[in-house]
C-alpha cells in the first residue's frame, strides 16, 4: 500500500486518470457481459480504446471535482452556512459527498454520455435520468465512505465504485429469464 499511496501522491492527476481508464472500462466491459450474457466487447476495439481515453479524461475531472467540493464544503462551514458537524468525520464526508452528487455529479455525467455518443456514433440522451438517479441511491452513500478515507485512496475507491456500479447495472439490465 506504501508503493501505492506513494505514486497516488506524487502523480495526482496521472494516478487519477489510470485508474479510471482501468477501471470504468472494466465496469463497462463487466455491464455488457452481464447484460448480454455472454463473452465480447461492448463496442469495437478502437472504440474501446477512445472510451479508456474518456475515462481517463474523466479520471482528471473527478480529481478536480472532489477538492473543489471539499473546498466549497469548508467554505460554507466557514461562513456558518452549515452545521459545525458537517466540518470533520462523518458530517464532513456526507456534506462533501452530497455536493459532490447534487452540484458536480449531473454535470459530470452529461459529459461522460457526450463523449460516448460521439465516440460511438450516437445521438440523444437516452436513460441519463436513470443514470442521475444513482448520484442519490449509490453515489451518495459511495462518496460518504470514499471521504471518509485518507485522501490517497480516494479517487482509487471512486474508480472501483464504477465498476460495482457497472456490475449493479448489468445485473438490473440482464436480457431473458435469470
């Protein structure tokens, strides 16, 4: 674990992006096995490719989102715009976690759903308010154990969310009798 937290700190955004271009494609490569039951890509191989890029692009982004919400999180406690509770343990990583997903999440996801269609070639926003939905019922609840952890795990365990929430979602998506 040294080596790890060693690299994630002295590489933040390079750690960030490889982590999520590792793991969210895997999430989504685990999604499509799930939901079509049965071995393959979810896309061509180039497309593949472009969407570990995205990822990683994403990976940067998360980076930045979190220590701008902890940031505005300490601000409002600061200027008594919130309970002292939601200065340290707990009530902290709550707070941190709920602006987070309310404030940054819809944006984030957005993005995410523009970079897939163009690189797979597709219109519209189809399903995005589901997707929205899981800032309440998993990212939430996620986010709140990820801030509650030393900072050179955070990004990491938020990469690994994806990839639960990838096997959640295939799960919730299979095709035929289960």
């Amino acid at each position: 674990m040294e080596t790890y937290t060693a690299w994630v700190a002295a590489n933040p955004l390079f750690a960030a992006a490889v982590q999520f271009a590792l793991l969210g494609t895997l999430g989504e490569v685990l999604s499509h096995l799930l939901v079509t039951r049965r071995p393959g890509l979810p896309c061509t191989v180039p497309q593949l490719l472009a969407k570990m890029l995205g990822w990683a692009v994403l990976g940067v982004i998360i980076k930045y989102g979190f220590a701008g919400m902890k940031g505005f999180t300490a601000a409002l406690v600061d200027h008594h715009l919130l309970p002292a509770f939601c200065g340290s343990g707990l009530g902290r990583a709550l707070s941190i976690s709920v602006f987070t997903n309310v404030l940054f999440g819809p944006q984030m996801m957005a993005f995410h759903r523009m970079t897939d269609n163009m690189i797979l070639r597709r219109k519209g926003f189809a399903g995005i308010q589901k997707a929205w939905w899981t800032l309440l019922w998993f990212w939430v609840p996620a986010h709140t154990l990820t801030f509650s952890l030393p900072l050179d795990y955070q990004v990491g365990l938020a990469a690994v969310w994806s990839v639960v929430l990838g096997i959640i979602m295939g799960f919730s998506t299979q095709k035929g009798p289960r």
